[in-house]
C-alpha cells in the first residue's frame, strides 16, 4: 500500500495558510504599535521622554521645642 497522492493529484505541500495570516498579522500589528509609540500616526501625541527621577527636597528640620519656664512656686 502507498500513501502517496493517487496519481493525476498534486501534491500538497508548503505553509499552512492560518500560519500566513497569523504571521502578516503579527507583522501588522508591531509595525502599527511601533509607529504609534513613535507618534508617527496622526491624531497621537507624542510620547513624553523619561524624566530623571526627581530628587527629594531636603526636609527642614522641626524647630527643637522651647523649655518653657516653670512657674515659681506660690509661697504660703
């Protein structure tokens, strides 16, 4: 028994065509994402740069408490 085609019948062979689409599509899609984060396409703003982490501003030291005067002991 042979399991080659019948005869006077191509030959299947190549690439699925789901494969094909699913590789166009991932082709599209990056290139659409990638020119969308560059701004490429109309109506997007352009992405903001990185800024550099701001540093914090040195804390004021709290004003040290007062020692308050004690009041003088009432004679009697």
């Amino acid at each position: 028994m042979s399991t080659s085609p019948a005869s006077g019948a191509p030959a299947k062979s190549g690439i699925h065509p789901g494969i094909v689409v699913g590789a166009i599509a991932v082709v599209v899609f990056g290139a659409a994402g990638a020119a969308s984060y560059l701004g490429l396409l109309p109506g997007q703003p352009a992405p903001a740069p990185a800024a550099a982490p701001v540093a914090a501003a040195p804390a004021t030291p709290a004003p040290a408490p007062q020692a308050q005067p004690e009041p003088a002991a009432q004679a009697a």
